[in-house]
C-alpha cells in the first residue's frame, strides 16, 4: 500500500505532536512534585547535599570588624559521617599554625589543640553557641550538620527568588526541648540546586531580633555535588562579618577514623 506525501507529513505532525506532549507531561510532574515537597523533604535533601560522606579542603577565613579592619586565617579541613566528625587545622598566620579544633556529635563534645604547650582542652558543652576565633560563626554554625533536622520544627513559605534564582522558602522554630543556638530560622534553598542561598538567624532569647545573616554563592559542581565556593556572615548586631571562602575542596577522599581523635589533632 502507497503512503501519499500528504499521510507521511500527517503521521510525522501526528508523532511529533505526540513526543512534545510526553515531554511537557514529564516537566510538569517534576513541577508538580517539587510543588508537592514538604518542608522536612527539602531541609532533608538540603541537609544531605550540604554533609557529604567525606571531605577534605583548605579554607580561608577573613574576619571584618566594625571599624573595617581585617584578619585573615587559612584552614585545612577534614569531614567524616556527614559532617558529624569535623577537624579543622589552621596553617596560617603563624601565631595559630598548627592549632586544631575536633568537632564530634554535631558540635556537642568539641576539643582544641594548642601546638606551642602540647595541650588539649575539652570546650564545655555551652561552648558551642561561642565565636570561633573570634568570627562571627559559631562553633555550632561549623560543625552542626543534622541540627536543621534534629533541632527544628520546619513550614514551607511562599517560593521566593533570591540571587535572581527560584527559592523555597522555610521557617524554622526551634523545638521546646532544643538547646540550639537561636530560636528561629529563615532559609532559602535553591530549587536547582538544593543548596541554602541566604539563611537568617534570630537570637536566641528573642524570635523577632535578627542576629545574622548567611549569603552563600559561587556555587560550583565538584565530584558531583553542588558546592558554594563562597559564604559570608553578616552580625546585624555587631556590625561585622566574616567570608570563608574554598581555596580547594575534595569529597572523593577516605578519612581515617583516627584522624577524628585526640593522638590525630597532634598529628
């Protein structure tokens, strides 16, 4: 049976008709399904992106006070668990060089070892919510990773762009029995990415006082897992902030548990 010119046009119509509607029924279910993720859907998926299994990476830290002056510091830091087991080893300047800090149980059991009197001291646990090296990140803002998930009661907002990128956006309260840090959180996750993009923080005796804010941006895709290469805190009560930026960043690494101790902070 001869097939006209005019039928083989038809059909070819009909097949591509039929090939864009599969394809815009599958956008649709992705926009649907992100439409449908709860709050404790994206804080988990968040969560997960932001602790990798293991990382390993140098880190530089410049510190800004109120009246513009500047410190800087350069880190190496190791990641195990999902961020549950944190070291930090700072390299520079030369007055901490070799000082290290041991963040274990989501920043709960924290140690610091200082080079120059070969001694450890064990940080109390209250000590979590202090400035790191007189930053404006606590020690709990560096090595809590689960803390979104454990510490918090989440609610999905309205969508919002940030960065002139599609957000969700979610409220964080803390849970009566939570010892965290502040009382509540505003947090602003990319859609694409999965990744916070900006994150506000409320003191922690008072749910309507703005305490900080977290901007995270350049973000990049390293070992397959998206990456902001930069982040900056802002006190909105001291007036300072402080950047920490990724000079270089690993996740295809195997951390021995060792290195998470004691005996390998002297290391």
């Amino acid at each position: 049976m001869k097939i006209t010119k005019h039928k083989q046009m038809k059909r070819l119509f009909i097949n591509t008709k039929i090939g864009l509607c599969i394809v815009l029924l599958f956008i649709k279910g992705v926009q649907l399904y992100a439409q449908e993720m709860t709050a404790e859907e994206i804080i988990q998926t968040m969560t997960e992106t932001m602790n990798p299994e293991q990382s390993k990476g140098i880190m530089k830290m410049t510190i800004v006070t109120s009246t513009g002056q500047e410190r800087t510091f350069e880190y190496e830091t190791f990641s195990k668990d999902k961020g549950d087991k944190s070291l930090m080893k700072y390299l520079s300047p030369s007055r901490v060089k070799g000082q290290t800090i041991l963040m274990l149980n989501d920043a709960n059991d924290i140690w610091t070892f200082f080079p120059r009197t070969k001694r450890i001291r064990k940080l109390a646990t209250h000590a979590k919510k202090q400035k790191l090296e007189g930053s404006d990140f606590s020690y709990e803002d560096m090595g809590a990773s689960n803390e979104f998930i454990e510490e918090y009661n989440s609610v999905r907002l309205k969508d919002e762009k940030k960065q002139g990128r599609s957000c969700y956006k979610l409220e964080l309260t803390r849970k009566p029995e939570s010892s965290a840090g502040y009382s509540r959180l505003i947090v602003w996750v990319d859609k694409e990415y999965l990744v916070p993009l900006l994150i506000d923080y409320y003191h922690d005796d008072d749910p309507e006082l703005w305490e900080k804010q977290l901007i995270l941006s350049e973000i990049q895709l390293i070992d397959a897992i998206y990456t902001p290469m930069k982040v900056v805190m802002y006190n909105k009560l001291d007036a300072t902030h402080t950047s920490m930026e990724i000079i270089e960043v690993s996740y295809n690494v195997d951390l021995s548990d060792d290195l998470f101790t004691e005996m390998g902070m002297q290391k």
